[in-house]
C-alpha cells in the first residue's frame, strides 16, 4: 500500500519505511484505503479506518517533551518528494508478517557528546514510542488482525567541540508482535518491559540493535531472543518486494542494486575515510536498496558531504548550505542535492516546461563540473538527485521544486562533454513539484 511495504519484505538490516514511491498526502494521519492495491492491507486499513482516525487525533492532541509530527516518509528531506505526507499511521507488510506501522519525526536534537547511541534511542522510545504505544491499546483493538506493531521515530543528534558544529538524524524502528504491544502496556515491571524489547525487532540506523532502557550501552542483539526467529528473519530478506503490488508505481531510471562497501583511503592526520563513487554498481542480481543502505552510506560519508557543504555550499548554492544526502528513491540510490535556483521568473509568462529548460541550461549544467569535481571517487551510487528550488520575483510565493533525477555515469559523461545536455536529460527523469513531464530543452526555449 505504500513505499513502506516493499521495506517490510526486506532484509531486516536493511529496514527503511521510506522514499520508495511518490504518493499524495490524504486528509487524515493515516493512508486512505483508496491508494491501497494490496487486497490485505486494502481491507485492513478500510476495516480499522475509524480506529485508525481515532488514533491519529490521539497522538496529535498528545503532549510529548518535544512536538512530534506524523509522517509516512520520516527520513524525507525537506524540498524532497513525499516530505509533506503527514500519513504517518498505516498497515504494511514486515518480513511476511502484516504490521500496523505509526511513523513520525520528533523534534529533539540529542547532544551526541553527552548521550550515547543507546541513551538517545532509550529516550525516544520512552518519550515517543511508549506513549504513542499506550494510546495504541486503547483505540485499536486487543484482537486487531495483524501480526505486529511496529513505530519508525526520526530524531536529530548534536555533535559539536571547538572545530566544528554538526547536526544529523537518527531513525529508531521499534516492531513489538500483536501480542507483545498490548503486554507491554500492562507490563508491571521494568524487567518485564525490557524482556519484550529484547525479543522485538529494534533497528537504529536500519542496524539490528538490542535497546536497554535507562543504561548507556546497548545489549548485543545477536544474544537477544526475537519474536521471529532469527533463522526465519534471514531467510524472509532474500524475498522481493515486487511481490507484493502495493501501488501504482512511479516511473524511474533503470534498474541498479545496493551499493557496494566502499575502500577506504587515508586523509590528513593519519585518519582513514571512505571515497564516493560515481559509477554504478554493475550487480543487477541484488534486492533493490532501501534508505538504511542510504543511511549507511551518509554515515559512512558524512564528514565528506559535510565539508562540501561548508567548504563550497555558497559556490554550488545549495540551500541553506545543507549537505547533499545519500537516498533511496525506487530501486535505486541517489545522491541528492537540494539548490537554490540564482535566476528569478515570472510565473505569469513563462510555462513550467520553460522554466524547467533554463533551470537546467542557465543554473544546473554550468554547476555539474565543479560539483562533481569535489566528490572522491570510491563507493557506489547510482544517480544524482538535483532538486532546483525556482523563485518568482512576485511576493513570497512559494518555491516550485524542479528534480533532475540523472545517472552518475551519464552526469560524468556529460561533463567530460562525450554527450550533450540534452542526451542527459533524455536518460535523466524530470519532475516539477512532484509532477514528471517530458522536456526538450531547444523546443521549451
């Protein structure tokens, strides 16, 4: 029923409930029945619909230390397709399991000097996740018919000391079995309650993590008992997604697989990072990657991303100087920019498809080459992500987003002039707010 479905079916290190097919923002907190394909989750979400609603109004008139904001997509950016879904509460599949899943971004930033991994995950979960989990069991039936209980919670993380200042998210992904949510809530001691977090599913990072309550590190969860075995649970990741029809499919660029770890090679002081590819992986065989691959990689690469852009944000003009970020879109990840457009138009006399052209020809070409000039070479990814926020000179009219979704190697190519921008954008995917259009670049000028 959503992108969050083809996760679940997923390996269990690699869970994500986001970024993986665009849809549009319903009325209510939770998905509409009608975007369901999937004759499961389509009579779950129909049947439980009221509930559903009663839930969402809960949780939005509930008092948390920090707001919290429902969203289908946690780890959307801001400017990305599907950050404005606020359809936080739906049913999905989960390692063939059918799971009611309540996602949401929550507004504190964790000194990570001061809290650890564990410390800052323990927080969220008994701010967030316990909370929303009680009123859970009170407006969703003990005999609900599904599997599982499941919560993906992002937060943010501060890390700062006299050299730099840093800012970056964590996602929590807690799933409890039927069962185990509503014993949770009556559990009378906090020995009981950590005995069902250990054998739950519990991700930080799309990482398998064994949360302990109120302590500073964290259990080993290759130690912990689970609700699903162990066995079962890899066994279930090697399974596709495309097995399960879910919704009507965004078109996308072709088909590439999970990135590749990446060599290492050794920076200033002795320290040792990773590179950045730009050529595709050539592995067609794997399952299609998810936004934990994404978030690895962004980890892996975060000092990197970080100094472009610090170091050039201003030249490249990207907004608010925000770093570029690793993604899952479809089956492929991207690296994603987000650029604030330096030419102004007139909406009145200029058509999307023109101002798409010169978006392209005038702003994002001359860019390409610097830009790729900064990226090291060494870990893959398979496309470049350029959101090109355009402003109209009339009043404080709201940006329009125009992404050029292009593959690293025909980027490269391009600026190493072997194709032409136009040959670019006919192997690239356009799209203005969220809309794909075809575009000739001559014929729009």
């Amino acid at each position: 029923m959503s992108r969050a479905t083809r996760v679940f079916s997923a390996a269990p290190k690699l869970l994500s409930w986001s970024l993986l097919l665009l849809t549009m923002a319903s009325a209510y907190g939770q998905v509409s029945p009608a975007e369901i394909l999937n004759p499961k989750l389509k009579a779950e979400e129909q049947r439980y619909l009221p509930q559903l609603q009663a839930l969402q109004h809960s949780i939005a008139v509930a008092d948390f230390a920090f707001p919290l904001r429902l969203a289908r997509y946690a780890d959307a950016r801001p400017g990305q397709r599907g950050a404005s879904n606020s359809d936080g509460i739906e049913f999905v599949y989960f390692q063939q399991r059918v799971v009611l899943k309540i996602s949401g971004i929550y507004k504190a930033a964790f000194n990570a000097t001061q809290l650890s991994q564990n410390e800052r995950a323990s927080r969220t979960f008994q701010d967030v996740v316990a909370p929303i989990l009680r009123l859970v069991t009170q407006q969703i039936p003990p005999s609900v018919d599904c599997d599982g209980i499941g919560f993906e919670i992002v937060y943010h993380t501060r890390d700062a000391n006299k050299v730099y200042d840093y800012e970056g998210r964590e996602a929590l992904v807690v799933v409890f079995s039927r069962d185990d949510a509503f014993a949770f809530e009556n559990a009378k001691t906090a020995q009981e309650r950590q005995q069902i977090l250990n054998r739950s599913d519990i991700f930080v990072n799309g990482e398998d993590f064994g949360l302990a309550l109120g302590q500073r590190d964290p259990l080993d969860p290759q130690a912990l008992e689970r609700s699903v075995p162990r066995e079962e649970r890899e066994a279930s990741s090697s399974m596709q997604a495309s097995t399960v029809p879910v919704a009507t499919p965004a078109p996308a660029p072709a088909t590439v697989s999970a990135p590749a770890p990446a060599p290492a090679v050794e920076v200033s002081g002795g320290a040792v990072a990773p590179t950045i590819s730009l050529a595709p992986s050539k592995s067609a065989s794997k399952s299609p990657p998810t936004s934990a691959d994404a978030m690895r990689l962004q980890a892996q690469f975060q000092a990197q991303l970080s100094a472009i852009a610090k170091e050039s944000g201003a030249r490249l003009h990207l907004a608010d100087r925000s770093a570029p970020s690793f993604e899952a879109s479809g089956d492929q990840t991207v690296l994603h920019f987000t650029m604030a457009n330096t030419l102004t138009f007139d909406r009145s006399t200029t058509s999307i498809y023109k101002r798409a052209a010169q978006s392209f020809d005038l702003f994002l070409a001359p860019e390409m080459k610097d830009l790729l000039s900064r990226l090291p070479a060494g870990a893959d990814f398979d496309a470049f992500d350029f959101s090109v926020l355009n402003h109209f000179g009339t009043g404080n009219s709201t940006p329009e987003t125009v992404d050029y979704i292009c593959p690293a190697n025909a980027v490269r190519s391009f600026v190493e002039n072997k194709i032409t921008s136009q040959d670019l954008i006919n192997q690239s995917m356009v799209l203005v707010n969220g809309v794909r259009i075809a575009l000739n670049l001559q014929l729009a000028e």
